[in-house]
C-alpha cells in the first residue's frame, strides 16, 4: 500500500500540531520518524490511523481515502506508547474484544502469533499480571492479528529492557518485508538506525529533513580509542581515510570496505583497540 500524505494540518485550538506539504510512504520499507517532545509524531500517527479525523489535508491509501472508506484501516496496525487495553481481563478477551471492532477474530491465528510472540501460556491471565514487555507484546500482537499491511508503532521501545528492545528489533526486522510497511517513531535514534530505511525529521510538526538510510548508513563516522594512538595515526596517515583527533582517541570517515582493509593492519602492528562506537548517521544530519 501506498500512502500519500499531501498539505496535512491539524491544530489543537491555537497550537498548530501537525504542518506537512508532502510525503510518500511506500511499501515494503521501513520508515522511522524523529522528533523531539511535542514535534507532532503521535498526531501524525493518529492522523494516518483516523483516531484524528479533524485535519484538513489529504492522506491517501492506493487511491482510497479513509475518512470516506474506513474499511481501508483494516490493513494498517497501530501501537501507541499508552498500552490502552483492558487490564483487568485477559490477554485473550482483549485479543478477542479488539480483532472484534475491526471485524474479525480467528481463534488459530491468535493463538499462533501469541505463540511467536512468547505470550501462548499467559494468554488466559488478567493483563494486569503482564510485566511492561509482555503489555507490549500483547498490543503489538492486537496489532498484527488482522493481517496488517502497514504497521504503526509509536516509541515501541520506551520503557523495554535492552534484551526485550532486541527481541522487538529482530521481530520487527523480520516482519518488515516485500508486503508490509513499517512507520515507527523513536527517540533512540540508534533504534531507527538499525531497523528503517528512510527517517522523516520532524519538528514542530513539520517535516524538515527525509534522510535515505540506505545511502548514507555504510558511510558511517566511528569513534576509536587504542592503547597506542600514536602508531595509529601513523597507520591512518597512510591511508585513504580521512580523521580527526579527539581527545580520546580518533573519529574516523570509514566505510565497511575500508574498514576491511584497516582492521588486519591493526593486528599487524599489534595496536589493539581500546573502545570503538558509531556515531549516529541520524545525529550528523543538518537540518536547514
Ligand atoms: N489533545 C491535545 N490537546 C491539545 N494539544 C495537544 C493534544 N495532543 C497533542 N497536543 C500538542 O500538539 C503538539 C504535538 O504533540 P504530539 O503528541 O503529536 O507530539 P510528539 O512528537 O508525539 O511528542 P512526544 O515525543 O512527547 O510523544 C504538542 O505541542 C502537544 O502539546
């Protein structure tokens, strides 16, 4: 499904939220979307899932508006950040209550989802006994059980151990694919990083930057230390790479080729690295 977003404005009373000229989603990608507090992700979430429908603008799914044919919403999958589901029942009655509204509930596929998603033996528990990670399991499960399309997912990750983070991360991975779009809004600009192809920069509610990923991932700054800097720059100078000093250590401009050819000579010259990180592609983007 292809989702086009054109001249969408909301405002709250006098706040102006949401002010966006264009903006294409297509499918089979990832998309992230960055912004800080109040830069308007949730409205624009709650705008593309008709939760908001008081927006003036057009959003277009393939050709269909959904203000005007809401059953287009059945292919589109939200999760947002308040975990909304009735606690004090089970995870199945929510699954059940929830696949309901939107017009269908198959017994086998919850089951089978809820046995991918670890939650199988908790199924018949009040959700109040779920711990955070399995809250979010549950509403992701909720919001993948009718087939989805397009998947939403507001700050999926806040709140989650790293471990549980990971698991979502590979899940999701995997579930982005040829068919399905992922849009997912994150302030861990890693967690986008690893997982979207493009990221849509917002701020106060407009889009200011659209970075392609794709392009700019493998040319990624890294940040070395090693036990004999020295001798390192001395390697560097030798090299095609460009870099800089810091005070502790080195940011280098290197790409997974380059980095291929520097990392035996390292050995060779008995160097051995004492910390490395990737400084965040998303971080170095300017935004005019
Ligand atoms: N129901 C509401 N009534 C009034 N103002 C609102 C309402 N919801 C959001 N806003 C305002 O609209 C703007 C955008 O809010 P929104 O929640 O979409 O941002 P966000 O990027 O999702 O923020 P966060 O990262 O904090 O969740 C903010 O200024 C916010 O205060």
């Amino acid at each position: 499904m292809t989702i086009t977003v054109k001249n969408l404005s909301k405002s709250y009373g006098s706040i102006k939220a949401l002010d966006i000229d264009q903006l294409t989603i297509a499918p089979g990608h990832a998309y992230g979307l960055v912004g800080a507090n109040g830069a308007g992700k949730t409205t624009f979430f709650k705008c593309l899932t008709n939760i908001i429908t008081d927006y003036s603008g057009e959003i277009i799914f393939d050709g269909h508006n959904p203000r005007k044919e809401t059953a287009i919403l059945t292919k589109m999958g939200i999760v947002l950040d308040d975990l909304s589901v009735y606690k004090d029942y089970s995870a199945r009655f929510n699954i059940q209550y929830f696949a309901g509204l939107r017009g269908h509930y198959d017994a086998v596929a919850a089951e089978k989802l809820a046995d991918e998603l670890g939650l199988l033996a908790a199924l018949d528990r009040p959700v109040k006994t779920f711990s955070y990670g399995m809250q979010k399991k549950l509403v992701l499960l909720i919001a993948l059980i009718n087939s989805a399309e397009v998947l939403i997912l507001d700050e999926p990750f806040r709140g989650l151990d790293q471990k549980s983070v990971k698991w979502f991360q590979d899940y999701l991975r995997e579930w982005a694919s040829a068919e399905h779009t992922l849009i997912i809004s994150s302030h861990v600009q890693t967690d986008l990083e690893s997982l979207c192809d493009t990221v849509f920069m917002i701020d106060q509610g407009r889009l200011v930057k659209t970075v392609d990923l794709t392009s700019v991932n493998d040319q990624a700054f890294r940040l070395i230390s090693t036990d004999n800097d020295a001798l390192f720059a001395d390697l560097l100078a030798s090299t095609e790479v460009s870099f800089d000093k810091t005070a502790t250590g080195f940011k280098i401009d290197i790409n997974s080729e380059q980095w291929q050819t520097l990392y035996p000579q390292l050995g060779e010259h008995a160097i051995a690295i004492t910390a490395m990180s990737k400084v965040s592609v998303l971080d170095q983007q300017e935004v005019n």
